[in-house]
C-alpha cells in the first residue's frame, strides 16, 4: 500500500471488515485511512466505491468530486499495479461504466485472488448489472486460493451462496449458505443468500423460521437490515398474513423516520406493488411513499431504481410524476451518447418497464404484455434479483388474465408452478385462470 502507513493500515482492515459484514461504521474507518495516511490509494478508492454502492446519484457526485482531487495530487504511475487497477476500476464505474469495473476487478482478482475489497465491490456490482453467472463464477474462481481456516472464507462463502442462488442451484446454495453463517453468525449477506434459496423453492416457512431463529443477527445495525425485512414480508405475503406485511413495511421498511435512501425505497415500492397487484387495500401508504421518491429528484442515475419510482408515483395515482420521469429519461438518452452503462439499461429495458407500469395503473392490460412479453428473459440486463424482478413476472401474468389473454396466463403460470409447485400466489392465480376459462366465468 503505497504511502500508508500503519496505523491508516489498520484502519483500511477494519473497513474491509466492516464492508463485508454491511456494519455502518465502514464510512468511519475509511474516512480514518485518509485522515492518518492523506495519499493512500486505496483509501480513495475505498472511499469512491462506498459513494457508488448505495446507488445514490448525490453521493457518487460527491465521490467523483474527490476522487478526482485525488487522482491530480498521485499520479497513477507511482502506484503498485494492483493499486492502479483498483484506481482504473473505480474511474470507469465513476464515469458510468459498470461493466468495464466489474472486468478489470476480476481481471484483478485472477492474479490476487485474496483481495477481499475487488471481490467484495465486484460482486456487488456483478449485482447491480444481474449478471447471475459472475454473481457465482468471480467468487467461486478465487475460492481454491483461499485457506478454509482463514478468517473471512466464510464471507466469501456467503457471496458465493448467493451467485450459486442466481444461477438456479438452489440446493448447493442453501448449503454453503448455511456453512457461510455458521462460521459467522452475523454474516447478513449469507443469510440474505440462505433466504433467497428458500424463497425461489417456495419454502416460505422455512423461510420466516430461518429469520426468527437469529433475528439479533440481521434485522439491525447494518446496511441490508430493511432489505432482510422485505425478504420477511415477502414470506409473510406468500402465506397470506397481509395485516403481518403491513406490519413491517411499517416498522421496517418505510415510516416517517425513514432516511429516504434509494435502497430502501425500492424495497418500500416493490413490497407495495405486489400487494397492489393483488388488489389489497394498502390503507393510504402509496401517498407518502410517493412523495418520498419525489423528494429525492433523481436523474438518470440506475434505472432499476426509475422503476421503482414509477411503481409508486401510479400505486399513489401521480401518474403527471410517473410520465414526467418517463419523458426526462428520454430526452436523456437523446443527449448521452453510447457510454454509461445505464444508457442502455434504461433504453432497452427501464422505459419499457416504467411505461407498462404506467399502462397497469391506466388498466391498458394489453398494452402492458406488449411491453413486458418481449423482455421476460431480459429482465435481468438492468440489474437486480430473481427475487426483485419477479414482481415484473408478476405484472405480466396479472396483465395477462385481465387482458382477457388466457393461453399466455396458462403458459406463464405453468412454467411458475412447474418450479414452484409450493407457491401460494401461482395457485391463487391459477384458480381465477381456470375460474374465467369455464362457460360464464367472465
């Protein structure tokens, strides 16, 4: 670590400790690398990927404004090479290309697989861009570097859960999720990838049991905590206890104490919208959930999240707010040019998406499978879960029925029940499908 001394050594190993546990605390010691060691490169690389995890446009603004200082005070060529990629793999995510990053971390990673934080940040980013394949593959090609003894081989166990999850091999996924929070129990990306195993078989049960038995584990002091409590709700829906969801999208996911982040936010919308689709009465919360995304006057920063502020500006009936959003991501890509990486998710699949959500709430319901039919298999390309994105799964085989398109309801519901046979909603669905197919059934 050139010009880092020892103390701001210290420091930077915290910090990892502390990105990788989720802890809040990481900002703290990362500001404490460069307070005690001022050109540490990797403090300032450090610093620039936290200002770009949380998919705020405001803090990687501010971090590419520091980042920037940096790079004119150390030159690039008096740094190690492994300091140089990290520097070039937060340059281009600073400059809008993930996926550049996500490449140069791994091809980092090949030649030093123990570096925790191009691991950590590249699976992370492997995550914005739904790239299912890396999620697994970037972990698991540095696991047979590593020592099981060693301290954090469990954390990386619980990313490679995770990637296992993506990729379908829920079996294998749940079982190095498990040994992942074994070896440390607070590990919540390992119990994220434990609950994401149980909710893609349909184990809802097992799923809620899971989570109560280490709730002191997960459901505070960490960044992932209201994701986790999404996932709970998620469970609780699937079995039918909507007061128990309501419950603890109040607690936990969106109130009038919430910071407002875009994280948590997208969690809050996509909880409600799945509520929405089932027609559930949500008792006035979509209002204050709207005007949450409002305040924050996003531009076109990840479009994964403009979704979600369309799902909430059309549950709270803003559609001016909804077709607003839709027309200044437009003109956007008109002046952008072919750079970032989110030109292309908002162009190919953000807008289609926003304008059929946008189409649902107008009970336009042939308009939306128009929209969404073409880009089931492409969901994926603007980031996110399986988990996440299965409420635009859910959009399309809700439009469907209603459009009246009863041989594409069939299709879609079939392939669900045929992976998830345990999944209460596929066969609620499936009841009012075959309820309207009978002579009088409407």
């Amino acid at each position: 670590m050139t010009d880092t001394g020892a103390a701001a050594v210290r420091h930077y190993e915290r910090a990892l400790e502390d990105l990788l546990f989720f802890r809040e605390e990481v900002s703290g010691q990362a500001g404490a690398v460069l307070k005690a060691s001022p050109r540490c490169a990797l403090g300032h690389v450090l610093r620039a990927y936290l200002g770009l995890l949380g998919t705020e446009e405001k803090d990687a603004a501010q971090a590419a404004e520091a980042f920037t200082a940096f790079r004119r005070e150390v030159p690039l060529e008096g740094l190690s090479v492994r300091e140089q990629m990290h520097v070039q793999a937060a340059a281009c995510w600073l400059g809008g290309d993930l996926h550049r990053a996500g490449r140069l971390l791994g091809d980092l990673v090949v030649a030093h697989p123990h570096d925790v934080l191009a691991l950590a940040v590249g699976h992370q980013i492997d995550f914005f861009t739904g790239n299912a394949v890396l999620l697994r593959d970037r972990i698991g090609g540095a696991l047979a570097a590593w020592d099981r003894e060693d301290p954090h081989y469990g954390l990386l166990q619980g990313m490679y859960a995770f990637g296992l999850e993506e990729c379908g091999h829920y079996a294998l996924a749940e079982q190095v999720g498990l040994e992942a929070v074994e070896a440390n129990a607070r590990d919540v990306w390992g119990i994220h990838a434990v609950v994401h195993a149980y909710e893609m078989q349909g184990r809802h049960e097992d799923g809620i049991g899971y989570l109560d038995a280490r709730t002191g584990a997960w459901s505070a002091g960490n960044y992932l905590r209201v994701h986790n409590w999404w996932h709970y709700a998620l469970y609780l829906l699937e079995t039918e206890r909507t007061d128990e969801v309501l419950a603890v999208y109040d607690a936990a996911l969106h109130h009038e104490h919430s910071p407002g982040a875009a994280m948590e936010l997208l969690d809050a919308a996509a909880l409600l919208w799945r509520l929405y689709l089932a027609g559930t009465d949500t008792g006035g919360r979509w209002p204050a959930l709207a005007e949450a995304w409002a305040r924050r006057g996003d531009g076109p920063h990840y479009a994964f999240n403009d979704v979600h502020a369309v799902m909430a500006y059309v549950g709270a009936a803003r559609t001016g707010d909804a077709e607003r959003l839709i027309g200044e991501r437009e003109v956007w890509l008109r002046e952008a040019g072919a750079g970032p990486s989110n030109v292309a998710m908002t162009a190919e699949i953000g807008l289609p998406v926003c304008r059929a959500l946008v189409a649902y709430g107008q009970r336009r319901y042939a308009d939306v499978v128009e929209l969404l039919l073409p880009l089931r298999y492409r969901f994926q390309e603007f980031g996110g879960s399986h988990a996440q994105r299965d409420a635009l799964q859910k959009t399309l085989v809700e439009a469907a029925l209603r459009a009246g398109q009863y041989d594409l309801g069939r299709a879609l519901l079939s392939e669900r029940i045929s992976l998830r046979s345990r999944c209460p909603s596929n066969q609620r669905a499936w009841a009012r499908l075959t309820a309207r197919q009978r002579p009088g059934g409407g």
